[in-house]
C-alpha cells in the first residue's frame, strides 16, 4: 500500500486513500540512508531514472559526494547530512536502509546497525512508509551449511571481532520482524552476498577493491592465510535490481541475494591478475580473526517469488570497476599503468 501522491512537494502527505503501486501516477517519494556510498548511489541511479523522488541520509562516514554529484540540481533528489543513530523525521513512501560500516576495517570501529535501523523503523512506522533493512551474508557467521539457504539460523561468534556487524545486523533483522508483528510496519530484508562494482571505497579494505587497486597500483595482491577461504562476488547491478524486486514485491523476505558463481581467494586473484596486469605478485599475510571459510548463496527463493537471479558474471563485471578505479586512481592519464 502506497499514500497517494496528490501534491508535488516532497514533503507533501496527501489526506486521500492508498493506491497500488501499479496505479501511481507520480514517482514515489523514497529516502535511501547510506545512499551516498558504493550500492547506495547506484540504487540512487536507478530510482530517479524510473522517476521517483528521492532523499539520501548520509554521514559520509565511507560515502563521497562524488557518487551522486550527477544528481545535483534535480529537483526530485535532495541530499541530507545526517546520522542514522540519530531520530529524523521525512514524509516518504519507502525507505531503503542501507546506512551501515559494510566493510570489516570500518564497522570493526563504528557499530551502527541497531541504532540506525531502530530509527528508521520508527520512521516508518510514523509515516507508513515501507522499510527495507539490507542485511548481510555474515549473518550465517562462518557456515556450517553450503551453499546457505534462507531458512539456516548461522553460525557466529557473538564475542568476536566481526560480531558488532554480524550481530548488529541479526538485531537489526529481530527489530525489522518485531515492529511488523507488533506495529503493522510493512518490511523487507534482503540478505546480501560479496558486492562489488565502480564507485566502490578504493582503500576501504575489501577484497575485490584491494585486489584491483593492488593490480592498477602495481603492488603485490594481499590474499590473506592460505587463500582458499571462499565467497560469492556480485555485480551491483543485479543487487540494484534484487533491492527494488524486493522492495516492489509481495514479499517480506528475508531473501539471499548474491550470485551463486563461488571462488576461493586465490582464483579470484587469477582473475584479477587476467582481468588487469598478468604479472601481478601474490603476497601471502596472515588472515583475520573469525573469518567465515566459504560462503555462497542458494537463491531458489528469489528466483521463485522475485523471478530475480544475477546476469553478471565475476569475468563480466570485473572490467567496468577495473575501467572506474583505473580513471579516480590516475585520471585520464592514458600512459599510467598501461
Ligand atoms: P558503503 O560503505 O559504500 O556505504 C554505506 C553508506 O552508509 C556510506 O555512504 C556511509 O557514509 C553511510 N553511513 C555509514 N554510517 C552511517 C550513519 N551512522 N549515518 C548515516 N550514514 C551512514 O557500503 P555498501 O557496500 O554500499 O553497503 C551498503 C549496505 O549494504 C550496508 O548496510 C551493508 O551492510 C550492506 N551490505 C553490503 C555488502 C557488500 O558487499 N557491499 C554485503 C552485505 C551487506
Ligand atoms: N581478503 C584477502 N585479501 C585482502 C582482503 C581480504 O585475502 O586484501 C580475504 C578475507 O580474509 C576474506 C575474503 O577475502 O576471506 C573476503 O573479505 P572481505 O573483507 O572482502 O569480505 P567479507 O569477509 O566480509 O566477506
């Protein structure tokens, strides 16, 4: 159910009835929090390009202006500094809850997850608005089922190093199912897989961007411990598109969505050294504490109620982040890094 958009402000609430979203005749009016970062801004993308109205929450703790510059001086996009552990309040239809330290050297230092979603939800609730929380694989912790389904309540340390994200994330996701149950709020949890795509934090810790500003900057590809853990690596186009099926759809969730295409650290090496620079070094260092072994999706559910699967393979995908963090690392200078 969706308010009916009789006016043209964001900030407009229309005193009328609720349509289906197949009857909206405007754009919807949408917040996406964290939606100045790596999915957040390619999320941003696609809603204003369908037409809707959106307003980004950012602290731009890992985010960049950068990622949404295009969008400045339309109308239909307003960007606020603001932090999610602190209460807000918008007229919206929807909110994308993306607000949230996604990788391990970040969240290590900045727990935000339960705060952050408590709000949000508290916002939907006020508006009615319907909230969507983006979970995280790492809610299986280190697996003890694989590929993991939806229904596997996971494996995870609650006293480790990864469990203010893990558990964070676990709360965020009872918090997301009590104020449904007991408030009524309509909610979505969308459980995503290793992501990666242009825009993505350059030094922000996570494989696929070390390895490929490794390769680009011609030192050696750190693959840590003995390399044979392993991940599932999706395009952020098919998250995007996963995110907004979800969002659109029938369907609480949770959903897994990543691509089910599994590699060990070491193979993804190869394919970033095939991908960028055959010559690249691979230097060994010690892994991290708690770090899951494998991880991969099973996504028979998405496939069957959001008719949703991944089209971009790791081989595909890789080139269009090469090309990007090739131009912010050395610009248009075509003789760096031939
Ligand atoms: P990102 O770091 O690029 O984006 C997170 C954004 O949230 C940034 O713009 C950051 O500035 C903002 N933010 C952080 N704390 C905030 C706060 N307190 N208030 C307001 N804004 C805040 O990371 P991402 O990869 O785009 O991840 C987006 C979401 O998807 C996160 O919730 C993350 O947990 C989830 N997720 C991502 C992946 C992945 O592989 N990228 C995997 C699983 C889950
Ligand atoms: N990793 C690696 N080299 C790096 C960064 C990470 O080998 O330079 C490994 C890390 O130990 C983990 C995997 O890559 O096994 C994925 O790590 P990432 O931080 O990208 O994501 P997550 O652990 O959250 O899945």
């Amino acid at each position: 159910a969706y308010q009916v958009h009789s006016g043209s402000s964001m900030g407009h609430v229309s005193a009328g009835g609720r349509i289906p979203l197949g009857l909206k005749k405007k754009g919807l009016r949408i917040v996406v929090t964290g939606g100045a970062g790596f999915v957040g801004s390619h999320l941003v993308d696609r809603l204003i390009q369908r037409g809707d109205s959106v307003i980004v929450i950012d602290n731009f703790f890992t985010g960049r202006k950068e990622n949404l510059i295009h969008h400045y001086g339309n109308p239909r996009f307003e960007l606020i500094r603001h932090d999610v552990v602190e209460p807000i309040l918008l007229e919206v239809d929807q909110i994308y809850h993306l607000a949230c330290p996604a990788s391990p050297v970040h969240y290590k230092f900045n727990p935000t997850s339960v705060l952050g979603t408590m709000n949000m939800l508290g916002l939907a609730k006020r508006v009615g608005a319907r909230f969507l929380l983006t979970s995280t694989s790492e809610v299986y912790g280190d697996p003890l089922q694989h590929p993991q389904v939806e229904t596997y309540w996971g494996n995870v340390n609650p006293i480790g190093v990864r469990s203010c994200y893990d558990e964070g994330k676990r709360t965020a996701e009872t918090l997301t199912m009590d104020y449904h149950r007991g408030l009524g709020v309509e909610v979505r949890i969308a459980r995503i897989f290793n992501t990666y795509g242009p825009r993505m934090c350059i030094d922000d810790g996570r494989v696929v961007s070390n390895f490929v500003a490794q390769a680009l900057r011609k030192e050696p590809l750190t693959v840590y411990g003995d390399g044979l853990q392993t991940r599932s690596f999706q395009y952020v186009s098919d998250l995007v598109e996963g995110l907004m099926r979800l969002m659109d759809g029938e369907h609480i969730g949770p959903f897994n969505l990543g691509n089910p295409g599994e590699f060990t650290m070491l193979e993804l090496a190869q394919v970033v050294q095939e991908t960028i620079d055959t010559n690249a070094r691979i230097e060994y260092r010690p892994n991290t504490e708690d770090d899951p072994h494998k991880r991969k999706p099973d996504i028979s559910k998405a496939k069957e109620l959001l008719g949703w699967e991944p089209a971009v393979s790791l081989r595909e995908g890789l080139p269009l982040m090469v090309s990007n963090f090739r131009q912010r690392l050395f610009g248009d200078d075509p003789t760096r890094n031939k």
